[in-house]
C-alpha cells in the first residue's frame, strides 16, 4: 500500500511540473505580444526574484489543481480499503448473537445435590405406577439431559392377572397401618389407583415431608419364570444428582428394608442394586429406598404377592427394616 501511494505522489509531481512548465511558456508567449517596455526595467525586476502576474496565476491554478487530483486519488484509495478494514469487525460482531444463542442453548441447571433436614418419625410411601400411564417425559435428574417417561402402568401377574400398580397399593396400605401404629406419621404418595403422579412429584411429596425414609413399593418382572426374590434399588457412588449423605443413607436404608422382607417372608434375597437413572431416586433429597417385593412374572411368587396374608409378612418385614434404619 505504501508503495502505491508513492506511485501516486511521483506521478503528481510530475504533472505539477509540465504545469509549471506550460505556465511558463504562456507567460513568454504573452510578453512577446505586449508592447516593449525598457530593459532596465525588465532587468531590475528580475534580479528581484519577482514572478510576472501571469506566472503567478499559472502557478496557482497549477498546485490548486495538483491539490485537487490529490484529494480525489487519496479518498478513493480509502473508500476501497474500508471494507478490508471493517470486515473483519462486522464478523464479529455478526458472530456475538450467535455465540451468546449457542451458549443458552446448551447451558443447563446445576445439579441439586443438598439434602433436607429429615425428621425420623415420618415416613413416605410410594405405592409404584398407576392405572393409567404418563408418556409424557421428564428429566431423570435435576439438570439431566436424558428423560423418561413420567410413569407408567408396570407390568402384569402371569398368574392373577392383577396389576403391579394394584399390587403395590394394597401391600402399601397395610404398610402405612402397620407403621401408624408403631408412632409414625407416614405421607402416602397415593391412595388409589384413579392418579397421575410422576415420578419426580413422588419425590417431591417425600422431600416436603422432609421424611427420615422415602420408601417406593415395586414388583419385579423376567422373561424368565424361573427367577425369584427379593431386589432391592438404591442410588450408586458417584450419583451426580444426589448428596455422598444421601447416597450413604439410602443404600443403608434399602439394605435394611429388603433384609426385613426377607427375615419376615422366607424369600430369597437378590442383594442391592445400584442405579443412577432411576427418576424417583435421582429427585430425592432424603434416603430413598425401591424395593422389588418380588417377581410375578414367577407363578409362586405372583401368587403369594397377591395373597393378603403374604402382603401382610411383607408389610411387616419392610416396617422392620425401617425401624432398624431410622433408630
């Protein structure tokens, strides 16, 4: 660039010169046709330095011009090199609400990992599932970007034909009398089949209820008949939406729980398994235990879960794992 302007420059100089040069031929043109005046005059004159009126106005029209063309070549070089200049900053700037949308975009809400102050003489009861399913979804976790569904029907007695939602209910409500009379206040979730409840408003029930144990009632199901017993879900290590505190305490309460059922029935106990994407755990800010009461895809099993005085060991069972967990 700095060598174009110097082109420029010559060139004008140039230009500057032949001007004078011409002026100058003009002014002798025009003193040979005016009429002859003394040399004396014309001599002392000269010596002086002085330009005649025609010299002078040739040269002023001359560098006037030059000014001119100056300018003109100056501010178009300009004019071309603005959208080199600014480019580059309307890029930016185009590029500043795009940046600012990606960022609200794939920002997500922190994970809510307190927990809330427990009170040990109050327990949540969550009767599993419901008559009628909820597809629509919700996040498995506060902040989560995986969903699942709000809450579904469960699954079917290969024998009774009753439904695991019906199941639970009824082992639930023996559960809340059986605790009520040991001192408890206890929350229910539900109380009849007829609601649409999700999965993390279970949770909230509990946490409102500030409960010292959250505890979610579910039958299992295989494709194997063969297999039985007694499983119990508990939040693993590492939890990304719950407390270490919550996570210790609950995997201490569903041990508790499923080791109660167990004593009190004769079933077979499966152990614990850890999860991390089960909603109504990851929502919770209490210990939390689901307990699989056993599989009614199994002909006995589905049997004894559907017979009262079964479901009334299993009551008692779980009531004794509570009360071993919150004493």
């Amino acid at each position: 660039m700095k060598n174009k302007y110097k082109m420029i420059i010559v060139g004008l100089l140039a230009v500057l010169v032949l001007g004078i040069g011409i002026a100058l031929t003009a002014s002798k043109q025009t003193k040979s046709q005016q009429p002859k005046v003394s040399t004396t005059t014309i001599t002392n004159n000269t010596a002086k330095g002085e330009a005649s009126e025609a010299e002078k106005e040739a040269l002023k029209s001359s560098e006037q011009a030059l000014s001119e063309a100056t300018k003109k070549v100056v501010d178009s070089a300009n004019k071309k090199e603005e959208p080199q200049t600014n480019e580059p900053q309307q890029k930016q700037e185009a590029q500043k609400p795009q940046q600012a949308q990606q960022t609200q975009q794939t920002a997500t809400p922190a994970p809510v990992k307190q927990a809330v102050p427990t009170n040990n003489k109050v327990v949540c009861i969550d009767a599993g599932h419901q008559r009628y399913g909820n597809s629509a979804k919700e996040p498995i976790g506060p902040g989560a970007s995986q969903t699942k569904a709000k809450v579904t029907t469960g699954a079917t007695g290969i024998r009774s034909h009753r439904t695991e939602s019906q199941i639970n209910l009824e082992i639930a409500l023996k559960l809340q009398r059986i605790l009520q009379s040991r001192g408890y206040t206890v929350v229910m979730c539900r109380t009849s089949q007829d609601v649409n409840i999700s999965n993390k408003e279970r949770a909230d029930i509990a946490n409102k209820a500030h409960a010292g144990a959250f505890i979610r009632l579910h039958c299992d199901s295989s494709n194997n008949q063969s297999v039985n017993g007694v499983t119990g879900l508990a939040p693993a290590s590492g939890n990304p939406y719950l407390s270490p505190s919550i996570v210790s305490s609950s995997q201490s309460l569903t041990r508790a729980v499923v080791n109660g059922l167990c004593s009190a029935t004769g079933a077979k106990n499966r152990g614990l398994s850890l999860v991390n994407n089960m909603s109504g755990i990851n929502w919770t800010q209490v210990p939390v235990a689901l307990v699989e009461m056993g599989f009614i895809s199994n002909p006995n099993e589905d049997a004894n879960l559907t017979n009262d005085a079964y479901q009334e060991k299993v009551a008692n069972g779980i009531a004794n794992g509570v009360a071993s967990f919150l004493h």
